[in-house]
C-alpha cells in the first residue's frame, strides 16, 4: 500500500472565488448619466433650432439655445432681451416646429386619431 497524502482544498480560498464569481456574473448597474441630454443641446445648438422652453409657472419662452451647463440654459431671442434660464425653473422643451405641427393638424380638423378598418 502506497501512501498518499490527502489533498484538501482551503476552504477559505473557495469561499473568495464563489464570492468573486457572484460579483462577477451581477448585471452591472446602467451608468448614471447616459449623456443624452448633452447630445441633444450640442444638436439644438448647431443647428440653432427655435426652441419653445416651457416653464413650472406655464410660461412659454421662444428662441434657441446658445449655451447650457449643468444648471442653466442660456436662450436667445428675436424680440426680447437673452435669458439665461436655471433648468429647474423648466418644466419641458420642445422644438418650435412641433408646435406649428400641431397647430396645423388642429386648424385642419384632425385632431380625432384615425380610425382603423
């Protein structure tokens, strides 16, 4: 009979590689900024879009974006003077042309969904 030594593997050493493996086969979480606010300003800006800027207080604004930054936009006018805008005085944006879109559908009567059939 030969003798042979018993091979044991440590158990502490296991438990590290089961623990990193769980880690490693977690989804990771989604990035916290996906910057698409920053590409869809830098788009607005180049092509210096007419912008409705729609306040909390329902007031419309109209003009198109010069600069942003992490607070603020800055919008310029036709008639009026510049604003710089703090961004949590806006409730939404959208571009100018929408609104005159709507504007047509609602003067041409098709404000009803057509209907299917």
């Amino acid at each position: 009979m030969s003798n042979r030594k018993l091979i044991r593997p440590d158990l502490g050493e296991l438990k590290k590689e089961s623990q990193v493996s769980r880690a490693v086969r977690r989804k990771q979480s989604p990035p916290e900024q996906t910057n698409a606010e920053e590409f869809y300003y830098l788009k607005q800006m180049a092509a210096k879009t007419p912008m409705v800027v729609v306040l909390t207080n329902d007031e419309e604004l109209h003009g198109w974006i010069e600069w942003y930054d992490k607070g603020a936009i800055k919008l310029n006018r036709h008639r009026g003077p510049n604003l710089l805008i703090l961004k949590h005085n806006i409730r939404y944006l959208f571009k100018e042309e929408e609104l005159r879109h709507q504007r047509r559908r609602r003067s041409d009567g098709d404000d009803e969904p057509a209907a299917e059939g």
